[in-house]
C-alpha cells in the first residue's frame, strides 16, 4: 500500500535530458517551470525527488557556463578561429583583441586590481587630552550635540560678514 498522497506527479524520465538541453541554452528556473507547466515548489520537489534532474541542471548550466568563460576569454586575446564560410568548407579567420572583453575579463578576474571603486577605509582615530579641552568643548561631546561651541560660532560670524 503505498504511502504517496494527492495527485500523481507530472515528471517523465524524458524530462532529465530535456531540462540538460535546455540549461544549456541559459534557461533559468522561472523558464523551466514555464516550459513544464508546473509551479517552482514543484521544480524543487523534483529536483529533491529525482537527483538525476538536479544533476542535469547543474552540469547544464556548469557546460554553458564554461562555453561563455572560454568564448569571452577567446574574445579578449583574439587570435585566429575557424569559422564556417558559406558552403560546406571552414577557414580560418584573424579576430584582434577586444579592449572591452579583456576590461571585462580582468574587473571579473582580479577585482582588487582592476576594479573601478576603490574601497578606502575612512575611520579616523584621534586621541584626545581631557586636559586640553574647555568644559564648554567636552559639555557638547558628553551630550552628543551637534551644536558648534560659542568660539566656533563666532568664527563663523566673523567669516559671514567678509563675504
């Protein structure tokens, strides 16, 4: 007596080459669910179901993920490549270096070199003597205001009236 309730499940053994297919061709979960009619809890459940389907959209994905990585990688070095010319014969072509695969390349590669925004670390440290500082002064960084110090205020004064 078998235990399984509800209805019965919509996944064919035909399906673990098809979803390999289709990965290869960049197809993201959302499409696959798309393409067999089913929910994504469902596409989950028979990844966990059924561990060959899983390991096909992994290895797909994995493949076409390698196929970009050496294309992109073709792209930014150039070189000569075989192309099919029309008819049945293949030549072999010049294709020069492209500055933007190689930028692309090295930000993605060694992002500590190449990357565009640099990270720079802006805490700044500054010991203070209590000693040398008025109680007007450490009233105001005791109390966390924001307010200027009657000495900065009259500076500022000052510099307003020059302009």
């Amino acid at each position: 007596m078998s235990n399984k309730r509800g209805r019965p499940s919509k996944f064919k053994d035909d399906y673990v080459e098809l979803v390999k297919k289709l990965t290869l061709l960049g197809h993201t979960d959302e499409e696959l669910c798309e393409v067999f009619e089913i929910s994504e809890s469902t596409f989950n459940r028979w990844k966990h179901d059924h561990p060959d389907f899983g390991d096909a959209i992994k290895k797909g994905r994995e493949d076409a993920d390698y196929d970009v990585v050496r294309a992109l990688y073709r792209r930014a070095i150039g070189g000569y490549f075989k192309v099919p010319d029309p008819g049945d014969t293949v030549i072999e072509k010049y294709v020069p270096p492209d500055t933007t695969a190689s930028i692309f390349w090295l930000k993605n590669r060694q992002k500590d070199k190449w990357r565009d925004k640099k990270e720079v670390d802006s805490n700044v440290n500054i010991k203070l003597n209590a000693d040398e500082i008025s109680d007007d002064v450490l009233a105001h960084i005791a109390s966390g205001s924001s307010a200027r110090t009657s000495q900065q205020k009259d500076g500022a004064k000052r510099s307003d009236k020059l302009h």
